[in-house]
C-alpha cells in the first residue's frame, strides 16, 4: 500500500521507523486540529498537507505510518460520557499491546508495549481521561478494527474527508470498563493530575 503514496509522502514515513517516533511526529510535527475538530475526518494524506490532525485524524495517520512498518493497521476506539471520544491507533510487539494517539490532553497519547491485554492497555488511560469538570469519563471501549476493511475507499490517501471510518466505529459494539454500580463512587481527578494532563492543551 505504500505505492499509493508520492514520493514526497514516503519520504516521510521512511524517517517514522518506530511506534516513537511516529508518536512524536504526530506530537512534535502535526498540529492539533481544533478549530476544524468538528468539521474534518482528515486521511492521512490531507494529514501531512495540513499538518493538522485532531484524534481521529491522528490515529488514521498513526495507523497508516505503522502500515508502513508492517504492523496491521489498527484503530480502538474508547467511549466516553459528559466528554469526547477518543480514538486510539494500536501496535502489538513480542505479544504485548501499545498505541499510538492525538490528543488536546497529555496523559491520552503514546502508550510502550508492555500491556498484556486490550483491557489492560485501556485501563491505563482511566485516570488520565477527564474532562473539564475533573470528571473521569471513560467507560467503554471496541474491539480492534482493522482499517483493511476501508482500503476499496483509499483511505491512506483519500483527498476528501474519510467519514466512513468514524461513523463505522460508532456504530460495533463496545464493552464496558466498568460496572454501572461503581460510576456514582468515582471521585474527581487529582487537581495535580488534572494540571499536568493540561499541560500543552491547546485552548
């Protein structure tokens, strides 16, 4: 699939040559896409034109530079109440689960390959998932999906909008995080917490 990108745009991913550093080209390199958040679902290639990716639009691009790498191009995507979806591009090396991801808040991006489980890798962003009443909101997440399924659409390197891809997301089944029972004893996020997970937020 990496014919059907130019020159120019393999010249980028050819510098990505690890789940890092893909991660900090999406961090360092690709500017949050806030004032179009709403309005754009960016495929990679409008990505790199732009260079500006909200969370989905940075996870489709993460998915496809791991492409590159040879890892299956997979998004997870978590649920969220009174908050914003998030959406995750996941990696998995010697058996064991890490992501890829954008996001407005520091603790919802890069996760090391260390995480057994699906659930264990999505366990580890719970605390760092708030909104700005310090509530913690995540409570579901998908199965992985593989973006295989899309690539008739070319979305690697669609020049429109690939709103296909979240409208399919939205619409297969999510699993809970944890029991309703448990939602009404969750306490707020630590203040210190809620400050570092701001840091960098573009306003």
């Amino acid at each position: 699939m990496t014919d059907a990108f130019t020159p120019a745009e393999r010249r980028v991913f050819q510098r990505l040559r690890t789940p890092a550093r893909i991660q900090r080209f999406v961090d360092d390199d690709i500017a949050y896409n806030k004032e179009r958040g709403g309005a754009t679902c960016y495929s990679p290639r409008l990505v790199l034109r732009h260079r500006a990716a909200h969370c989905m639009e940075g996870a489709l691009f993460a998915a496809a530079a791991l492409r590159q790498l040879g890892y299956p191009p997979l998004l997870l995507d978590l649920e969220s109440i009174h908050d914003d979806d998030h959406v995750l591009a996941i990696f998995k090396t010697r058996g064991h689960w890490g992501a890829i991801a954008k996001s407005n808040y520091s603790g919802l991006r890069y996760r090391e390959p260390v995480y057994r489980t699906l659930r264990e890798l999505v366990m580890s962003y719970f605390e760092h998932y708030f909104n700005l009443r310090r509530e913690k909101t995540l409570r579901r997440y998908s199965n992985p999906v593989n973006l295989r399924r899309f690539d008739r659409q070319g979305w690697m390197t669609a020049e429109n909008d690939v709103w296909m891809i979240p409208e399919y997301l939205t619409e297969i089944a999510h699993r809970a995080v944890l029991p309703r029972a448990l939602e009404t004893r969750l306490g707020t996020v630590d203040p210190r917490l809620f400050a570092a997970g701001k840091v960098g937020r573009v306003e």
